[in-house]
C-alpha cells in the first residue's frame, strides 16, 4: 500500500508494532525506547552503517507520513509515539470542548470539587491552572501529561500565559 520501496524489517516493524498493540488490549501508544527494542528484534542496524536509532526516526516519520502512527521529531514529542491516534484526540478534548455540550461528569466533578473558584474561571475565560489541567488528565501518567502539554502547546491550543514561581514550570494557560 505503500507504493515505495522500504526495507523488509520496517515492514516487519510496523506488523510487530500493530500485533502488539491488539496483543496488550488496544495499546494506544507506546514510547520510542519501546519502538527501538522491537526494532532490534525485527532486523534493524544488521544491514549497512546506519545507526538503529536513525533508522528508527526514519521509520517513524515514514509511519507518520502515511498516518499510521503519531511521531514528532522534536526534543519534547520524540519519547512518545501515537499509535491510535483517538488516544490524542480523547486527551485533548476533555480540555478543549464546549463543557455544555460534551459534559464529562466523572472528570468534571472532581475538578469541580477540588478547585471550585479555578474550575468557574476556567469555564468563564478560559484561563487554566496547571494544578488543574493535572487533575483533568489524572488518568494519564507523568510522561503522557508532559507529552499532550507539549503537544497543546505545538498546535497552540494551550498557551503558557503565567510561568510558575521558583521554577521553570507554567502556572497558568
């Protein structure tokens, strides 16, 4: 489907990654470290001088290119590679929606209760406290909560707007 010439292993890859996916209930990403482990095992850096590693980027930007995964070549996006990318869109929308139309009341509620004044200027001018957006995403681990901020961030659908006092963070979007 492809309609070009790559090497055997990346398409040996790009079933492994798919057959992994289905084999660990519906894996929705996974990391690059991951994708290089089973890259290794699928053939790559046995052939010529490149290093597995750039093969690697290469073949995420080709699975990017036709839609097959999400990967950004970027210092903060690269350890994260998308491979539904429902996954991306589920995380960014419990964020940005119309919070009259698409209630999510598990979610809502316990924000709502933990950061009442927060939660009403968040509704009211879109203001949005780090501590908050944190509890939105609470179902998402530490690397997945840098990986979608920065993400927000790329596409401009979050702005840091207040950094955070004493450190490098940002308290405010």
């Amino acid at each position: 489907f492809m309609q070009r010439k790559v090497p055997f292993s990346w398409l040996e890859l790009k079933d492994h990654m798919m057959v992994e996916a289905e084999r660990q209930g519906g894996l929705k990403r996974t990391t690059r470290a991951q994708v290089l482990e089973w890259a290794i095992g699928s053939g790559f850096g046995i052939a010529g001088n490149t290093l597995i590693k750039e093969q690697v980027d290469g073949f995420l930007q080709l699975m990017h290119a036709y839609g097959l995964v999400v990967w950004y070549n970027e210092p903060k996006l690269r350890s994260v590679v998308i491979l539904d990318p429902q996954w991306l869109v589920d995380a960014i929308t419990i964020v940005v929606r119309d919070f009259e139309l698409h209630q999510m009341p598990l979610i809502d509620n316990d924000v709502m209760r933990k950061f009442p004044m927060l939660w009403k200027r968040y509704l009211a001018s879109g203001y949005l406290a780090h501590e908050m957006l944190q509890l939105l995403w609470h179902e998402y681990d530490a690397l997945e909560r840098a990986f979608l901020t920065h993400m927000m961030i790329k596409f401009s659908l979050l702005v840091p707007m207040r950094p955070e006092k004493g450190s490098s963070g940002v308290a405010q979007y």
